[in-house]
C-alpha cells in the first residue's frame, strides 16, 4: 500500500490522518509528491472536518516542515504581529508554541479571533513530544455553536466581544506591547492600532487597547456559521484561582487594569459561568491525540479551536500561520 488517508472519530469529533501504508516505505519526498498531486483533495478534507493530520513521513527539521507548510497552504505567510500569546519569533515566520507554563492547559480558541484580521491557516509541526501529555486538543467550532444555550448565543452574535488589553512596556511584566508588535517604535504602533480598529492610549509606559471581535462568524468558503471568539480565554476567570483572586484585589476599581479582559461588545458583563461552561464545552468534545515526532498538523482557524494539555519534559511544537 502507497498513502493512506483515515478519518478518526471521537465521539462527535473527526479528523483525517494522511499516513503511510503498513507495507510501505514514506518519507519527505513521497510526502512532498503527495501534496503536489492531491493538493484539492486535501482542500475538500480540511473544510469537511477542519483539520488533517500528516503522519510518519519522517519530517524531522524545522525546514522539512517549513517546505511542506509552504506546499501546502500555497498563501503568503501570516505574522503573529498583535498576538497575545507569548511566543519567539524563528527566522521564516516561524514560531514557538506558546510558552505557558506545562503545568497549566491552554484554553481552545482560534488564533487571533479577537481581531479584525485573523490566519486562515495555522501549521503545527513536532519537533520534540513531550514525555508525558502536552497534546494539542482541537475542537470543530460548528459543532460547539450547536452546544451553545441559544440565548447566549442571541447576544455573542448580536455584540460580538469587547476585548481590552493593558500591556506594559517593561520586559518580565506579562508580555509588553514591544513584544506584542514586535517593534519599540510607538508610531509603528499607533498606525497598527489606527488602520485595524484599536482603540490605545498610552499611560506612560504602559499601552491601553480596546477593539470589539466577532462573536460568531460565518466560514468564508463554506458559508457555515461557527463559535469564532476569545472571550473565555481573555476574561480572568481563565487564571488559576490564586491568580484571579489577587487580580480582583489589585482592580477593583478598574477592570481596563486588567492585563486581559472581554465583555460583551455593548460593554456588559458575559457571565463568569458561562464562560466556564464554554471552556469545558470545548475540552469535553475536543479531538485529542498524543504528538509523534515529525507529525505536522493542518488546521482551518475558523473551523478548528486549538489548545493545549498539560506535560512533563521537554516539548517542541513549532508554529507557522497562513
């Protein structure tokens, strides 16, 4: 047998896994070959089940991976400019996985839903798998809009989602707006801010921002509508308890303090259990599965959430955006 392509289920998830046949010998150049050969077949799986998952084709460098991200999405690269996750930059927009720390998991959400100009593409390459857990759940965002309570979905569509930042500008205080926007210059900054919608303003060192993101969205190519929002993730109710419980006390008077912080787009409170629902929501029905040296991970940013488990060990997961 040449490649097999699979479409795992678990439970009201799927995902399709590009592999080699038992009785045969794949590497990068049959990987490479099959891209070229099968590039709308894989379009129609990424859209049918918003991930693909290409496996055992001993891509085993960063610029393995690079080559066959480049094939593969056949689009200019996306920059991580106004990311909020703290990541490095690698030459070739290529990126670190988020670096938070193992011990915690990572709430599933579409890379830079609170903006107005978000990836397509998002590209998961594994250099190193953690020796212990560190998978990277991912959840089909049209299938948690069906699990949504309906009313609250009335109002996520209705105002979208008020997100606001407080960035400093002094390194080790959370990630400063230098790292943010990966530049020092201020100007460069406010012509970002300005051409994208952001409210800012400075307070010395210190850059406050305001923008409203969608709440639900519909797919460009498909016309599906799918939960398309941050709002969970940004809100700090998302922090380990210990945490919330001091940033309440320092903010009382003032939640714009907040290093992160979502409501609803006409400024009302979403509900704290209502968040909390939607977090477990996407974790309860994400697709999970342990990484393999080499795997390289295809998702749709709209159609398919991501996060990340807990781990032990080392772990490299590299990043690339489309």
């Amino acid at each position: 047998m040449g490649i097999v392509v699979e479409r795992l289920q678990q439970r009201s998830q799927s995902l399709y896994i590009v592999r080699p046949g038992t009785d045969a010998v794949a590497g990068l150049p049959e990987l490479i070959e099959y891209v070229e050969a099968e590039r709308e077949k894989i379009g129609e799986m990424l859209l049918e089940a918003g991930g693909v998952l290409f496996r055992g084709f001993a891509v085993y460098e960063r610029e393995n991976f690079m080559q066959v991200k480049d094939l593969l999405a056949n689009r200019p690269n996306f920059n991580y400019v106004d990311g909020n996750s703290p990541r490095t930059k690698l030459p070739g927009n290529l990126y670190s996985s988020t670096e938070y720390p193992k011990e915690y998991r990572i709430s599933l959400h579409n890379e830079l839903s609170y903006t107005n100009s978000w990836p397509g593409l998002i590209f998961f390459y594994c250099h190193i798998p953690a020796e212990k857990g560190g998978e990277t759940p991912v959840v089909d965002c049209r299938a948690v809009l069906r699990e949504i309570d309906a009313d609250m979905l009335d109002r996520f569509a209705q105002y979208g989602v008020k997100y606001t930042r407080f960035l400093s500008g002094r390194k080790g205080v959370g990630k400063s707006w230098m790292d943010t926007f990966e530049t020092t210059d201020r100007s460069v900054v406010e012509a970002y801010c300005e051409s994208n919608d952001i409210e800012f303003r400075w307070e010395g060192d210190f850059l406050f921002l305001s923008q409203i993101g969608k709440g639900v969205a519909e797919h460009p190519a498909t016309g599906e509508k799918v939960w398309f929002n941050q709002a969970n993730q940004f809100h700090p109710s998302s922090l380990p308890d210990d945490i919330y419980r001091m940033l309440k006390i320092m903010h009382a008077a003032d939640r714009r303090r907040y290093p992160q912080y979502a409501s609803f787009g006409n400024g009302d409170e979403i509900p704290e259990d209502f968040l909390k629902q939607v977090t477990e929501l996407q974790f309860e029905h994400a697709f999970k599965f342990p990484w393999d040296r080499g795997d390289v991970l295809m998702l749709d940013n709209m159609l398919m959430a991501h996060g990340r488990m807990p781990f032990a060990g080392e772990r490299k997961i590299y990043v690339s955006m489309c």
